[in-house]
C-alpha cells in the first residue's frame, strides 16, 4: 500500500496515537524512516492492556506492522516488550516465523522504558537530540493499540469507536474493557464492577503521568486506564498539591542532593534538563541563568523527580512543568540541541518497575485484570472534538440526527486533525464546537 493512502485512511478513521498524547497517526507516515519501532512496554505500574491485546490479536497487529514497515520502505520493524511479558512473547515469536524483517527486542521491567526517547536507544542505540523527534535519527514509534486500530481501518473498514481501558484499583473484578467513547468514568467503572472504597478519586492514565478526574470525565481515544483509588491515597494528595507551597517547600528543604537529576532517564541520555538546578535556582531566586528554565522544555514529564527520586519528597516535576508551560504560553520554541554522552551508569539509574509501585503504594492492586474482546453496550455519551494533538474535528451533526455506531460526526479540520465518529447507536441531543451528545436508541 502507497504511504499517501495509508495517511488518507489513517486521517479518515481517525486514527491517533492510543498510549499517550493523540498525535495523529498519518502525521508519522514517511518514506524517511528505515526503522519501525512497536510499543508494547506499558511503563507505568498497572496498565496492561498493550500486552493483553497484542497476546490476543497477534496476527493482524503483525501483519500491519510489516505493512506499514513495507510502505515506509523501512529496513525492519522491532516489537519493544518487557521481558516478563512472557505469555505475549511466546505469541509473537510463534508468529514471527513468517516476518522476517519483524524482531523482538525485550527490555528489563523498568521506568520509563515507554517514553519513546528511551525506547529508540533501548532498540536502536540511537538518541533522539534534546528538541528533536523520532524522524530525525530515521525511526517512527507506534503503540500496540494504534496498530490495531489501523489493521482493523485498512481490512476491516473499520472507524475507531471505542477505547481499550484497564479499570484497576479499588474494584471487586478489575478488568481490561473496550468502552465507547464518550462513556462517563462512573459508567465505564460500572461495567467492571463495584467500587470497595467509600470515598473514590480516579486516576486517568497512569500512576505516575496520569492526571485526577471525576467520574464525569468521558472516555477518549487516550484513555489507558482509570486507576480507583481511596481520596487519601497519597498520589491523589500529590496530585491536588499546592504548587506556591511546593514552592516554599523547595526553599525550605531542597538539600541539592541531585538524586532527582541523576535519576532522570532523559538526562542520562545526554539531554540538558537537570531538576536539581531548577529546584536550587527556585529555592533562591536565581535568574542569573536563564537556561536552567529554558531547559525544562526538554522534560518528559515521567515523574521520577517527584514521586520516586526526591527523598524529602518534594516536587521537581510539578514546578517543571509550570515553567514548561510558561514557555510554551510565551510561545518559546524549544530548540534541538547536541545531547551530552551517554551517561555511563545509564544501567544503574533504571527503576525497576515492581520497586516503583510498593513506593507508590499500588502493590496490593497489582492483580489480574481479563480482557474483555467484547465492546460494552452504554446509552449516553458526549464525544469530544478534539482528542488528538491538533486541530478539533468540526460537527458535522445537528440536533435531532439519528446516528449509527461508526458513522462520522466529525470532519478533520484543515491541518493536523483526524475525523471523529460516534459510538453508540442514536439520536444528537446537542451539538457544539467542543462535543457532541448523543442518547442511546
């Protein structure tokens, strides 16, 4: 298949990427890259839904990879998977027979092995420079659901609808579950079980990137997980923290330790982000180099810093990520850069992931959590416009339209945007830029 027809009909379904930030999917599609890397490490504590549905559709998010590879014109494809994924690896390696250009690289259980920075060097033994992009040293990254969903748009004809969510945590039958999107959060975690706490926070996403909602909160195309826990668990209180009083409190008790800077996995690949300067020149009020903020553009956001490295248990991250934001609001634009070495004791800054989650608390929620092929059945659902990086799609709807599960609701926007469709079966209760509603038959 031609790369221009791939894009059409990545664009088309409404295809982004499924693990983390959107980006549309045909945005990636190029004939520059030699090298096509899948997903399949899940980082975070408790998701596991990656793993679950390659070890069940196998065949065909194979057969899409090597696709995609040959119209790329890439030499090879590589699966990253963790090695403790043991069910998974057996599947792949009985399908790989009849790819030869597909390989497996398996990585040590540690975090964040999913940030595709760290993923390229871990496959490749390229680093991606401060400010660049996978493309540039050759390589493209897709997650395990978002060849999936490109396998079932290219063969089946099939629109992306609903999303894979690990429902974990505080809840008698965890599950992993294919969910409508749009579904509510206290819909969604409905259809897995009941609650076993009192007073429920839910964490959307992962433990350590994930980000609190409320059982409102709808389901999009990059929903992994709803993660339930007691409200005073201690990651929902770090996630309501005060950011003046973290402030305050770096001023107070940062010892300069560097423990936040030498665990940092972006940093020990040579890019220029050092949490402990920052932390020194907040604590003092020191403007007198202006690169130490400037170099928070190039933080992962993975939260080491904060909720593993730091021992007075203070928050790098959170106050990166201000100043980070304050960058991008003054429309600065981060600048590639010439990474430092290697650092030699990479190996040794690794977190294994099973010490992680005991610091995190989540030990006792590290359970089974089935895959569930079938997709629930929900009768309300407000789709957002816009769940990709870009452009939001524009309704295409009015109020009053019966609609069918699949059809477009939503057309991509000029630039980098992808279609929206809906669901459920139904009828439009209301329309706007933002979403659009849409009751059950």
């Amino acid at each position: 298949m031609l790369i221009e027809e791939l894009k059409s009909i990545a664009r088309e379904k409404g295809i982004v990427g499924a693990g983390g930030a959107g980006f549309p999917a045909y945005a990636k599609m190029t004939d520059k890259a030699d090298t096509v890397i899948l997903n399949c490490v899940e980082c975070e504590p408790l998701l596991k839904l990656h793993r679950q549905l390659l070890a069940v559709h196998t065949e065909e998010i194979i057969q899409m990879l090597d696709e995609v590879r040959e119209s790329f014109g890439a030499k090879e494809a590589v699966v990253g998977i963790k090695s403790e994924y043991k069910t998974t690896i057996k599947a792949l390696k009985e399908v790989l027979v009849d790819y030869p250009k597909v390989r497996i690289c398996e990585l040590k259980p540690a975090y964040p092995m999913g940030d595709e920075v760290v993923l390229i060097y871990e496959a490749t033994g390229r680093v991606i420079k401060p400010g660049g992009l996978p493309i540039d040293e050759n390589v493209v990254v897709y997650n395990v659901e978002t060849m999936y969903n490109l396998y079932r748009a290219v063969h089946l004809d099939i629109a992306v609808t609903n999303k894979l969510v690990s429902i974990v945590g505080e809840i008698d039958t965890p599950q992993t579950i294919r969910v409508p999107l749009g579904t509510s959060v206290k819909e969604a975690v409905a259809l897995a079980g009941n609650i076993t706490t009192e007073r429920p926070a839910y964490l959307m996403g992962g433990p350590m990137m994930g980000r609190l909602g409320t059982e409102n909160t709808v389901i999009t195309k990059t929903t992994n997980a709803i993660i339930i826990l007691p409200e005073n668990h201690k990651l929902v209180t770090q996630a309501e923290k005060n950011l003046e009083l973290e402030r305050r409190r770096a001023a107070s008790s940062c010892c300069q330790c560097k423990s936040c800077t030498d665990m940092c996995s972006r940093h020990a690949l040579g890019h220029p982000i050092e949490p402990h300067r920052i932390m020194r020149a907040v604590a003092n009020h020191d403007v007198s180099d202006m690169s130490v903020f400037v170099n928070t553009a190039y933080c992962s956001g993975c939260g080491i810093c904060e909720k593993y490295a730091c021992p007075q248990g203070l928050s790098p991250k959170s106050i990166i990520q201000q100043f980070k934001a304050g960058l991008r609001g003054a429309g600065v634009r981060v600048e590639k850069v010439e990474p430092a070495p290697v650092a030699e004791d990479r190996e040794l800054r690794k977190v294994p992931v099973g010490r992680m989650a005991a610091r995190l608390g989540l030990s006792a929620y590290n359970v089974p959590a089935p895959f569930q092929e079938t997709t629930q059945i929900t009768k309300f659902v407000k789709i957002p416009m816009s769940q990709h990086i870009g452009a939001p799609a524009k309704p295409i709807v009015v109020k009053g339209d019966k609609v069918l599960k699949g059809q477009k609701i939503g057309e991509a926007a000029d630039g980098l945007s992808v279609c929206i469709h809906c669901s459920i079966d139904g009828v439009v209760e209301k329309v706007t830029e933002k979403e659009v509603v849409v009751r059950g038959n």
